[in-house]
C-alpha cells in the first residue's frame, strides 16, 4: 500500500470511521457467520451417551443418536458441516489399524445414520489410522518408524470405504507422501467423483493436539514417542507450500492448515499461492487455552473466542474447524 493520496491530520481522521457501532459494522472488512463454522463431533458406541471431554469444555463423545441430534442443532444454526472422530473401543484396536477398513466400523454407522437424518449437513471424515492403532500412531510400523507407502494402501481403503458409507470430504490428516493422489485415483475408480478430498496437508507436530488425543483415547497408547517423522517441522513454512502445492496438483479440493493460531503465517503465506480453498484448525489445545482463561477471568471468553477466530478469516481461512462453532453460531444468532 502507498501512502500517496491518503490526505493528512486533521482533514483526514481515521476515528471518524470508528466512532459508532454502525459506521464500524458497515466498513467492517472481515466478517464471521455460521458459514465459516465446521463443528467436530466425537462419536463413541452404545446409546443415549453423552460423556463430557474434561480437557475440551463443552464438548461430549455422543453416541450415534445424540450425535444426530447435535447435528440437526449444528444444521439448524446454519453451520454447513461437521467433522466427525470416532472413539474406538480398545478391543479393536491392533497394529495395523484394521478396523479403519472396516464398512461397519463406528464412523461409517455414523456417516450413515447422520446422512439419512440430516442429509443437508456436511460430514468431514479424516482418513488415518491412529484412533485405530494400539501405537496411536497415523500409519503402519516396520521396525522404528511409519511406513509410508504401505500406510497409503491401507488409507485409500479407509477413504473408500468412508466414501461409500456416504461421508461427503475425506480428509487425509495422515501426512503420508503421495496419499492425495492415491486416494483421488480410487475414489474416480469406484465411481465416487462428487467425493471431496481435504488434504491436511500443512500439519505439524505440534504439542497443541494434548487434548484431542485425550478426547480420542490415543494419548496414553501414543506414549512418548512423536510423530516428527511425517509431521511437519514447526520451523517451517517455505516447507508448507511444497506440501500444499503437490496435494493440490494430486487432486485436493480444499487445504487445511493445522494447528491455526501459532501458524497464521502459514496460512496467509499458503492462501496467497495455491487456488483453493484453506481452511484452518483452532485445535485442541487453543480453544482449551481460552476456555480455560476465560473461565479464570482474564478476559470476557466468547469475545477472546470470536475474535480468535475472525483472525483465522483475516489471515485467509475459507472455513474454520473450532469445538467453539456451535456455542458462536448461537451467539451470532442471538441464542446464547
């Protein structure tokens, strides 16, 4: 931006277009709605289950017929579309992720159930392993480390299957090489060409996921042990683009950049130089942060939280996964 043409104190003041609530509401130049919302839901067996998530206030694992409910809630507050995790009972649980394959597992009952009672909400559906495997790992160990080539066999069927059960975007949050292309190719294979592909492809391994792996049950088989070897550096973000700019070329429909706040650079720098949409994750450990604070009274928590993630659509996210979507949609609404 140039200075030229900007005019000087006092015949331009810039307060004039600062002083009431309506002068600021019509220049305002980023807006958050209910449509920039996507809702994740932790979806666990059995029935009338709504178990609370200590880490993540607010949040429940929901069985399949109260997680309906709370996606006709999320509907009816016009957010388009949920992201769905399943909770995976241990005894399911083995090295190689196997139940992720199966057509009946949890998740699939829940794209199905959820679809056929809500046909017109979104479902999102990460396609990795690690709610599966007893390592808690997003891939298939030989000796010290995840294998890659073998891990994308096992996620394209996890995606096809996923697709089938009538899951709308698939979302690769593995960050395994070549995944996006894999998947792109068997889901036009099978027929399945109105299927999405959201590529986790800026994803790094980052300490912010404490309570997700918490909400999930994959923190305590995770151990110690991280996952640097696929997820990216958080050092890094000329890194970012390679990975966005290959998964684009490979077939994503949408990007998403994760964690979110600690990395809005990256987003900006990736939305300026892809031609997709990109989203962002306010990850588990963010939206704990300001829960808590605000809880604590060091400042007003629903503004934190709404001025949060106004950030992430300032920085250029098209969409915003936030455990906080339904609780603003209310607000934005005037329910809350």
């Amino acid at each position: 931006m140039t200075t030229s043409g900007l005019g000087t104190f006092p015949a331009t003041r810039l307060r004039r277009l600062r002083a009431t609530s309506w002068r600021r509401r019509l220049v305002r130049e980023t807006v958050l709605t209910a449509d920039d919302l996507v809702q994740p839901l932790f979806v666990v067996e059995g029935t009338g289950v709504r178990d609370a998530i200590a880490t993540l206030p607010g949040n429940h694992r929901l069985s399949i017929d109260q997680a309906i409910k709370a996606a006709q809630e999320a509907h009816d507050l016009g957010i388009p579309a949920l992201a769905l995790f399943p909770v995976v009972d241990a005894g399911l649980k083995d090295e190689q992720g196997r139940e992720a394959v199966n057509p009946k597992n949890l998740l699939c009952r829940a794209v199905t159930a959820i679809k056929k009672a809500v046909p017109d909400i979104g479902l999102i559906c990460d396609v990795a392993l690690d709610p599966y495997t007893i390592h808690g790992h997003d891939g298939i160990f030989e000796g010290d480390d995840v294998v890659n080539d073998k891990t994308v066999e096992v996620l394209v069927k996890q995606a096809l299957v996923l697709a089938e059960a009538g899951c709308d975007v698939v979302a690769p949050s593995d960050m395994m090489d070549g995944r996006i292309g894999a998947v792109r190719s068997a889901l036009e294979k099978n027929g399945l060409v109105n299927t999405m592909i959201m590529s986790y492809a800026v994803k790094y391994a980052s300490a912010f996921y404490g309570p997700f792996r918490d909400a999930v049950s994959s923190k305590a088989t995770l151990g110690t042990k991280g996952k640097h070897t696929y997820q990216m550096d958080f050092g890094n973000s000329d890194e970012a683009l390679r990975e966005a700019m290959l998964d684009v070329a490979e077939g994503a429909d949408m990007i998403m950049v994760k964690p979110g706040m600690p990395y809005l650079d990256v987003l900006a720098k990736v939305k300026a130089n892809v031609n997709v949409p990109v989203l962002a994750y306010q990850v588990s450990g963010e939206y704990n942060m300001l829960m808590i604070a605000g809880a604590n009274g060091a400042f007003d928590q629903a503004a934190a939280m709404r001025e949060a993630l106004v950030a992430f659509k300032r920085a250029g996210a098209a969409a915003i996964f936030t455990y906080a979507a339904m609780d603003v949609a209310r607000a934005l609404a005037g329910k809350s």
